[in-house]
C-alpha cells in the first residue's frame, strides 16, 4: 500500500509528514502501526511515478488474477531485457528507470486491452510513444477501446484516394467514430488541446498495420 504525504514540520531530529489516508479497514484489519518514508530529492523515482505503477499493477491484478509483486517482478525484468540496465528498486531508482517500467506496463496494457481505472495517457511519460501503440494495437488514442479508425491529421485533400497516396511520414491518430466525428467538428487544434493528443507520422510498420502505401 502506497499512501503520498507532505512535510510541514522538521525540528532537526524528526519529520512531521501528513499523508491523506481513507482506507481505515486496511489499517485496523492488518494492525498496520510502522510505514517507510521514502523522501523524494528529484533525482530518483517520484512519489507520482511510484503511484502510477502500483496503480496499474493492481489495475492487471485484477483482471488477470495475477498477484501484484508477481507483477512488479515481470514487469522489471521486461523493462531490463529492453534496455540491459542492471535490477532496480521502486524505492530508490532513477526518474528514467521508472519512466522505462512505466512505458513497458503502459504497452503490456495497450496490447492486451487490460482496463485501467485511470487514463493511461496521464501516466505516459512520452505521449507521442503512447499514440504510437495505440496506432500499432488499433486502439483508440482517447478511450483506448477498439474499433479505431485512422486520422489523417495531415489532410489527404480532396479526390486523392487514401490507398492509393503514400502515407509514410503523414501525421494520424486512431480515433472511435464519434471522436473522429469531433475532431472535424471542433477542429484538430482545439481537439488535441482539449485530449492532450497529436498526430505522429506514420512508419513503414504502421502503414504496414493499416494496409497504407509506405516505402
């Protein structure tokens, strides 16, 4: 269990921390009396950063039954396999560790339709990587629901087939219908304002995906 708190009090020998904490049965029913204060210098892993974690991992743990440490473990182990760092801690690593396991759970995520209570893009630490693998997965960039449709962001003009065009390199985004109904509604600017989203371009392997003229 993970509980954020801030310092308002130090006397040179003691902190006085005030975590908010609404989960009374947690406490009372596991007699809960000592906690880790884990300080945040900025340099290692944010309090925000360790949040987000957890609050996916329980998130996978729930649909898939798997114990939340099982998960923890995993997901480490894929996030060194694909950088060939050395083991870490969520106590003490660096920002860029983190960032690293997040994006690994973010993917893990995205690819099997896992349910998440809070939007994953909040969490993404690089939110063009995330509409990359909305795109890969055809899932939608906002809802991350299937049934996605490409969007052009750079406009394919009028009497161009859109099979035809070479697409490499042109922005897009998947969107449901009805959001892509909104963004030509309301307008790209005002749409990717409003969803803190954008257009990336296309690579050989996304048009490879949707069946787009590339290279």
């Amino acid at each position: 269990m993970v509980a954020q708190g801030r310092i308002i009090r130090y006397d040179g020998k003691r902190l006085c921390i005030v975590a908010p904490f609404s989960d009374t049965e947690f406490l009372t029913a596991k007699h809960v009396e000592r906690c880790t204060v884990i300080l945040d210098d900025g340099r290692t892993i944010t309090a925000q950063q360790r949040k987000y974690i957890y609050a996916m991992l329980n998130d996978i743990a729930a649909y898939t039954g798997h114990v939340p440490d099982e998960l923890k473990d995993h997901f480490k182990l894929e996030t060194l396999e694909k950088t060939g760092g050395d083991w870490f801690s969520l106590s003490d690593c660096s920002m860029t560790e983190a960032n690293q396991m997040i994006e690994t759970i973010i993917e893990f995520c995205i690819r099997w339709r896992i349910p998440t209570r809070d939007n994953l893009a909040a969490f993404a630490p690089d939110i063009g990587r995330y509409i990359y693998l909305c795109l890969k997965h055809k899932v939608c960039c906002i809802s991350r629901k299937e049934g996605a449709e490409l969007h052009h962001v750079d406009h394919v003009g009028m009497g161009r087939k859109r099979k035809e065009i070479m697409h490499l390199g042109m922005r897009a985004m998947p969107l449901l219908q009805k959001y892509h109904c909104e963004v030509h509604r309301i307008g790209q600017k005002t749409f990717d304002e409003k969803h803190h989203v954008f257009g990336i371009p296309l690579t050989q392997e996304l048009c490879d995906i949707w069946k787009l003229k590339g290279g």
